[in-house]
C-alpha cells in the first residue's frame, strides 16, 4: 500500500535526498520509498515506478514529497521521525561549516565581493537563469546542471563571450581553474599543461596521465557535451583555448572531445594551429597518430597525456638551450651505481660518436669532447668514506663543482634508493643541486637531470622521493637510458620553429590565481572546495517564488 507525505517548502538538493533515501529506506517494515522534491520531472519519475499518488502531482516543485510503499501504516511515523531526525543532523552541520552560507547569489557577492566563478549544480529548469544573473554580475560560470534548453545555452554562452567570460556547461562534470579543483576533479599537481575538454572523464584520465608521469596541469576547461555541436559551434571551447594561448602559465595546450561537428572541429583546430604553443588534440574516433602544424593528434586518452608530456619536455629542452651560453656544451654524469654509469658511458658514447671501451680507470668510465661520466662507488672514491648510496656528500659536493663550471650544460645523477641507502638521497640532491645554482658565477644555466631507481614500497618512498626531485627543477626520467637521451638532446643544436603570436587583448579573462568560488546547489561542491584549499562561499538555494514559472518569468520582467 501507498502512503505519501507532502513536506511543504522543505527543500533539499539531490545529493542529501539520496542519502536520506538510502537511510530511511533500511527501516524495518519499508518495502519501497521514494523521497524527491515536487518538479515535473521528478513526479514522472514517480509515475514511471508506480508510486505516484494524488498529493504528489498536487506538489509543487518546492515541496518534499514522501512516498513510502508498507504493508502497515504504522511504519510512515517512524520514516518521518527518520527523516527529521536527519534532517535536523544536515541543519547541524550546514550550521558548522567552516565556510560562509547565504541564501541568495547577491548576498554571497556581500561576502565574496572578488569571487571569480559561480558553480550551479541546481535543477536544470532554474539553472539557466542562475547562470544568467551570475554573468550579469561579472562571474564566469561552470554549470554543472544538466537538462538545460539548447537555446538557453546558446544565448549563455554568446553573453559570456561578450563580456569578456565563460560558461563551462551545461553539463559540466570537471574543470580544474587556477589549480582550484570543481565538481567532479582529482588532485593533481600544479603545472604548465592546460587542458580543454567536452568529455569530463576524459579530462580526468588526461590529468592523471600527466600526473603519473609527474607534470602538472595550470587550468583543464571544461565545455559540456554540446558545445561542439553545430548548433552551438564550439564558443566556449575557442574562448577557452584563446584563454589558454595566452595564459603565461600554459606551456603545452591539450584538447579533448567525443567527435565534434565538422566545422567546429575545423575550427578548433586553425584556432590551435594559428598560435605558437605546442598542442595535442584527441578527437575520440579518429586514429591520431598526424600533425598538422604544432598539432599532434592522439588517438587515445593515455597517448594524449604522453604526448603533451613529451612536448613540454621540448618546450623546456628549447628554453634550456637559450639559456646556455656559447660554451656550455659538456656533460657531466655523476653515479652512485657502477652499472648505471657504465650504461650512461656507452649511451653518451654513441652519441657523440665516441667507442665505448669499458674502461674504469680511477672511477672514470668515460672522458671525450669535455664530457666525463664518473663511478663514485668505485675503489677511488670510498677509500676512507662509505659508498655513494649510504653517504652521498662527495657527490653533492661534485654535483656544486659541476655547477660552477662554464663549460657545463647538463649533470646527469641517479637517486638509488631502497633499504641500505641513504634515508633521503634526492633531499639531500636537492639540496645541493640549490647550492650549485647559488654558488655558479659563469654565463648560463645548468640543467639538472635525474633518473630513480626503486621501488613504490621503499622505505624513502619512490613519489615522496621524485617530488623532491621535481620541487627543485630536476628533470626526473624514467629511466637512465631516457635521462642520457635528455642530456644529448640539450647539449645538440635545437630546430627552431617560426612563432606565431598570440592576440593579446581578445578573449575570456579567467584567472590568474586560484579562484574564488559561489556554490550555488549541491553542498558536496562547497565542502570539496574547502577541503582542497579553496575560497568559497555557499548559497543554500531554493527555488524562487516557490518553483513557480509563471511567476518566476513575472518577477524577472519587473527586475
């Protein structure tokens, strides 16, 4: 038998209504429940699972309604203690939240006068035009709701462009702004990749490719499933990558879609070929594997990340090479490990043409054109001191004379890790790899490159060792065969490519710095956005004029 209960004006947003159905539907003597608020598409839902009644087709959208399915009346009382008793624990802690609460967007603008981004995550009926008023007032938008009219979007997103902002949605699951995590996000490091995305775990999978390979993302954009449709013609996408061309922090640009519509695709990419950063395009469906310009195309979501990965390595290989002066073309390879700087030898020796004679001489496993490749566990090395991998002072101390050599371009290392060896070798390369970069007097920079060789389980920690690494710009390689490459690359003549320049003044403005966030819906986005780190304010929104649409089009006409 059916019982419905209307609770009105008792609103909730989706996430805390499944969690109360999820709790009180555990109460003995529930078969079904159902607690949703009273919108249109709420109430076919409730036709669709046979549990409609009279009150709740009577119920307007900001009306609670409870439908419970029970062989005994006398379980509706104990659902409705259940559901106050959680509601009034959900007053509790809104009561607690470390964040300022408001009730309307203007009253969260009183708090937040400099907040950059609204994030609306409300009913798709409402959420147009809370994303309106939040252009009005000057605020980017990423619009999370979905059910949102074509045309409603269209009209949005020619407003922000416009003004001068964005419209990430509707529909938008993922963006990552500033290094500022919203809605659906992970945490990933802060880089110089931006990214721009119509499919949100696709953007996901990319920035944590990015991460394993341990670079990091400046801003990852997301569109909405429809904006590059036809209809919509990609407006939020060319603003994002026209944001992104001239974002100083963005090295590399990488964009994401499911197959777009012909003449967007078109667009999007002689809006990525017209400028000078190295780009990645995936368009799921296409193979990948060509270039157009400074475009490569992937043909996968991993290969996209390796690719942006590889081109940020060039871009940083082409600013190494400018930064060397006329002299610095040597090489210098200071190893812990006796095999490893035997593999080093051979390698470097192939690439200048040099033979590899395995020679071992005083610990000296290779000397040519200037560049010399050292075994400090050799014999030569350890009289009177412990090994490199228990104490490696002598390298540091190595590593600063490196540094202050004109002749010097790039040190090559290996950070050996595991039990035995030092309880922190890449703090202690960190370290000195500062030092060299205090104490050098001579025209140009040196570039530090390092390869680990461990495991995730040792006790210094691999990733906690690799961070140290990269928090003090050493180029970490996968493996030593790739740190060599890297060296060779710098320490030969760079292809130079034509740059074609940016325009400087047109498109979105975004950000600059990690935004300031209005949270408008669901409270989930708010608490997530403190937790990372974030300033927010959150607006416990209610539909207006109690989800009345007449009278809503009314109010909105005499504002």
């Amino acid at each position: 038998m059916l019982f419905s209960v209307i609770k009105t004006g008792v609103f909730q947003d989706s996430v805390s209504l499944m969690l109360l159905t999820k709790k009180v539907s555990a109460l003995p003597g529930v078969d079904r429940l159902s607690v949703m608020m009273g919108t249109p598409a709420n109430k076919e839902i409730f036709r669709n699972t046979n549990l409609s009644t009279p009150e709740v087709e009577a119920a307007r959208p900001s009306d609670l309604c409870v439908v419970i399915d029970a062989a005994d009346e006398s379980v509706v009382k104990d659902v409705m203690e259940g559901i106050a008793a959680f509601l009034s624990d959900q007053s509790v802690k809104r009561r607690g939240a470390d964040y300022a609460q408001t009730k309307t967007l203007d009253g969260a603008l009183v708090q937040l006068p400099d907040a950059d981004i609204a994030l609306i995550s409300v009913a798709g009926r409402y959420a147009a035009r809370l994303a309106g008023q939040a252009l009005d007032r000057g605020l980017n938008v990423l619009l999370f709701s979905d059910n949102v009219a074509l045309e409603d979007e269209l009209h949005l997103k020619q407003k922000a462009h416009e003004k001068g902002l964005i419209v990430m949605g509707p529909d938008c699951g993922t963006s990552m702004v500033g290094g500022q995590p919203l809605a659906f996000a992970n945490v990933n490091r802060t880089g110089s990749i931006g990214l721009v995305g119509a499919s949100g775990t696709g953007l996901q999978a990319v920035m944590a490719g990015i991460d394993y390979h341990d670079e990091g993302v400046s801003h990852a954009i997301g569109l909405g499933g429809r904006d590059l449709s036809a209809d919509i013609g990609g407006i939020s996408a060319l603003d994002a990558i026209d944001f992104l061309i001239r974002d100083p922090g963005t090295e590399v640009i990488v964009f994401i879609s499911k197959p777009p519509a012909k003449e967007v695709r078109d667009r999007i990419v002689k809006a990525l070929d017209g400028q000078e950063k190295p780009a990645v395009a995936i368009f799921l469906g296409e193979e990948g594997g060509g270039q157009d310009g400074n475009i490569t195309f992937a043909g996968t979501l991993d290969e996209a990340a390796k690719l942006a990965v590889l081109a940020l390595h060039d871009v940083r290989l082409a600013k190494a090479r400018a930064s060397f002066s006329t002299t610095q073309n040597q090489i210098r390879g200071l190893y812990c490990g006796g095999t490893l700087a035997s593999e080093a030898s051979m390698l470097i020796g192939r690439g200048l043409g040099v033979p590899f004679t395995g020679s071992h001489d005083e610990g000296i496993m290779f000397e040519a054109q200037g560049s010399t490749v050292i075994d400090l566990g050799d014999d030569a090395y350890t009289v009177g001191r412990a090994h490199p991998m228990i104490d490696p002072t002598l390298r540091g101390e190595m590593i600063v004379k490196a540094g202050e050599d004109p002749a010097v371009a790039v040190v090559l290392m290996d950070v050996v890790i595991g039990y035995g060896a030092h309880e922190d070798p890449a703090g202690q390369a960190a370290e000195m790899v500062e030092a060299a970069r205090k104490a050098r007097k001579a025209e140009g920079e040196v570039v530090f490159v390092a390869y680990v060789c461990g495991a995730k389980d040792d006790p210094q920690g691999l990733e906690a060792q690799r961070d140290k690494l990269h928090e003090a710009g050493i180029i970490i390689a996968e493996s030593n065969r790739e740190a060599v490459e890297y060296a060779l690359s710098l320490t030969r003549a760079g292809a130079s490519r034509t740059a074609k320049a940016a325009n400087a003044a047109a498109g979105p403005k975004l950000l600059d710095h990690s935004p300031k966030i209005i949270n408008l819906g669901l409270r989930s986005f708010a608490d997530d956005i403190l937790k990372s780190g974030g300033e927010v304010v959150h607006v416990n929104w209610a539909p207006p004029a109690g989800g009345d649409e007449e009278l809503i089009a009314a109010l909105d006409r005499l504002a």
